[in-house]
C-alpha cells in the first residue's frame, strides 16, 4: 500500500511539472514571428496561406481544426506564390 502512495505521489509531482512547465505560449516565438503566414485567399471554407519568407503556397482545411498542408506543382514541387495576377 505504501508503495502505491510513493508512486502515485511521483506520477502527481512530474504531471504537475510537466504543465507547468508546457504552459507558455511565447516561450520560443520572437518579436515579428507571430505572423509568419499571410491569408491570401478564402472560399467555400478552405483558405490559402503564403509563407512570407519563402512564398510557399498552403491550403487550411474548413473549421479551427483543419489542417495547414503544402501546395504542390504537378512535379511534386511547392507551389510558389506569384502575388495577384
């Protein structure tokens, strides 16, 4: 029985580190990075975004959980953004 105590205290004390610690929503984002990517289009849901450094395209799935996924040429390349055409 003192030995379940022991461990379930352990398990306690390093959850309890382990969110404090993952708690930080600036803890690796400098000045300027917070808007890496800039909305360029957005239609029936979907929204594509450009990488501002890079000019990779991406297209984000509909909803708060979709997903950012790269935009590929038929090559297999990332698709480049020209700006408006």
């Amino acid at each position: 029985m003192r030995k379940k105590l022991i461990t379930a205290i352990i398990i306690a004390i390093i959850t309890a580190a382990l969110l404090i610690a993952g708690c930080s929503d600036t803890a690796n984002v400098s000045e300027g990075q917070d808007r890496m990517m800039e909305k360029v289009e957005d239609e029936w849901g979907y929204a594509i975004y450009v990488d501002k450094d890079t000019n990779v395209m991406y297209i984000k799935g509909p909803g708060n959980g979709g997903t950012f996924t790269v935009m590929l040429n038929a090559d297999g390349t990332p698709k480049i953004w020209r700006g408006e055409e």
